[in-house]
C-alpha cells in the first residue's frame, strides 16, 4: 500500500473512534435514565406508571425495530437540523446514538430488573428516598450488567459504523468502500477487516475485565 492510502487508513480508523466514542457516550447519558424511567414505571416499580411505561416501550421498541440503514435516511433532516449537514463524522453520530440508546436502554432495564426486589424493599423500609434507592442500590447492584450491555452496545456500534460509511458518513467503511471494493484493492478491504476485528476483539476484552473486576467480592 502507498504511504497515502496508509495515511487515509489511519484518519478511517481515528473516524470510527470519534463516531463510536462520541455516539455511546450520547447511548449511556440517554439510555440508563430512560432505563431506570422503564423499570420505575412498570407494575409494581417505585414510580408505577403503566400508561407512561407503555409508551416509553413503545417508542423504544419502534427504534429498536427500525434497521440502522433506514433509520440513517430516515433522520436526514433532523441530522442536518443538529449539526447542519448529512454527510461525515458528525452527521453520523446523529443517527448512530439515536439507534444505540433505545438499544442499550433495554440492556440496563433487564440489568436493572435483576436487581434483588428484597434489597428495593428493605431501603423503602429503612425510608431511604427514591433517589437514594436509585443511586445506592439499584444502579451499584445492576452494575456489572449494565457494563456488559454498554460493550455489546459498544460492538454493535463499530458495524453500524462501518455501515454509515458505505454513505459518505466517513470511517473505516468508508475506506473500504471507496478503496477497497469500488477500486478492487484486496489488501485494503483486509486490513480493514483486520482493523474492525481487533477493534472489537480490545473492546469485548476491556468489557468483559471490568465486569468481572466489578463483580468480584
């Protein structure tokens, strides 16, 4: 490979952190509020709400239906109406945190429904406050599930990544697309490949060590 197509190897792969890092950072400051909403408002919860907990689900379940491709086009101009274009880095992290929240929302909300319904009773009964049984119970409890789900949220982001940039959003997608498939250069489409796998590889690994650090006694 020439020292340019290197180069432009080295700005895909910094693009794939800027819109990974940047979209799930979006996914968790959304998601674990909207999954603490879910779990408080459902039968039983803390703040039982059925009409708002159906509509929560709802909306969420619509998202998290939509495939990613479509939902890209679909956000077009709300896209161009935050960052005032649709097409690069930027324009792709629209998209990509509105389809991870509602995805990793749900991951917390199982997380958070695990949690012992013994411990949320003993703090009611100790007359702990809502937020206090938030931040002191339920949240430290769901902990190391909720880190496991953020990697999973993590991982699907970098394929939808790669998939934002098969339409201009920019990235390791998009170096394989442009030069790799459309200009028949093997030894590009691999090391992207490679790039993405291990990219993944790092990530599942760090996750996996934090859940288990957090769930050791």
């Amino acid at each position: 490979m020439s020292p340019l197509t290197i180069e432009r190897i080295w700005q895909g792969l910094f693009d794939t952190f800027t819109m990974v890092g940047a979209s799930s950072m979006v996914a968790v400051a959304l998601g674990i509020p909207l999954a603490l909403v879910l779990v408080m408002s459902a039968p039983g919860g803390v703040l039982e709400s059925p009409r708002l907990h159906r509509v929560l689900g709802s909306v969420v379940n619509g998202f998290r239906a939509t495939p990613f491709i479509v939902l890209l086009v679909a956000l077009l101009p709300f896209t161009r109406l935050v960052v005032g274009a649709t097409i690069g880095v930027w324009a792709a992290v629209v998209p990509l945190s509105v389809s991870a929240t509602p995805f990793f929302a749900r991951i917390a909300e199982v997380s958070l429904r695990e949690v012992d319904r013994g411990l949320v009773e003993a703090a009611e009964a100790m007359g702990c406050q809502r937020w206090h049984i938030i931040w002191h119970v339920l949240l430290p409890e769901a902990l190391p599930g909720i880190i496991g789900g953020f990697t999973i949220t993590v991982v699907s982001l970098i394929g939808a990544s790669a998939m934002a940039g098969a339409v201009g959003a920019g990235g390791l997608g998009d170096i394989a697309i442009r030069y790799g498939y459309q200009r028949f250069d093997t030894t590009v489409m691999v090391v992207v490949i490679v790039l993405l796998i291990g990219l993944v590889s790092v990530v599942q690994w760090l996750g996996d060590r934090t859940a288990r650090w957090l769930q050791a006694p």
